[in-house]
C-alpha cells in the first residue's frame, strides 16, 4: 500500500469517527452497503463518489471542508 493510500484511509476513517450529523452517518453507511454489494472495498467506493459527486454533493461537501479543517491538501 502507498503512503497516499494511507493517508487517504486515515483520513476517511477519522471522518467517519468525527462526523455528527445524521444524514451524513446515513450516507456513508449506504456507501459501506453498496461497496459490499459491489464486492469493492469502501474506500474504493469513497473514490468513485468523490469523483463523482452526483447524488452526493452534500457529502463531498462535507468531507471537503473536513479535509480543510484538517489543512490537507484534496485528494480528488
């Protein structure tokens, strides 16, 4: 595995740990569904949504101002 890749896991799993807000939480559980339906891991379904953001601009949107909160740099 990669540094970035690393990076990227960590920085996805401290997002989940932090966030609140219940809408979100509800996404990213449907994204943990739909990546096990898929048979890909969920962080590879984080970056299919991240460079895709159709039906998740609240999301991304989210996980964005998190990144910038956390001063790193975008990832997508």
């Amino acid at each position: 595995m990669t540094q970035w890749e690393e990076d990227f896991i960590r920085l996805v799993d401290s997002f989940v740990a932090e966030t609140k807000d219940p809408k979100i939480l509800e996404e990213i559980a449907q994204l943990d569904r739909e990546s096990r339906l898929l048979g890909i891991s969920f962080y590879d379904m984080y970056c299919v949504v991240l460079q895709d953001v159709k039906g998740h601009q609240n999301f991304v949107a989210e996980f964005r101002t998190y990144m910038s909160l956390k001063k790193v740099k975008p990832v997508f």
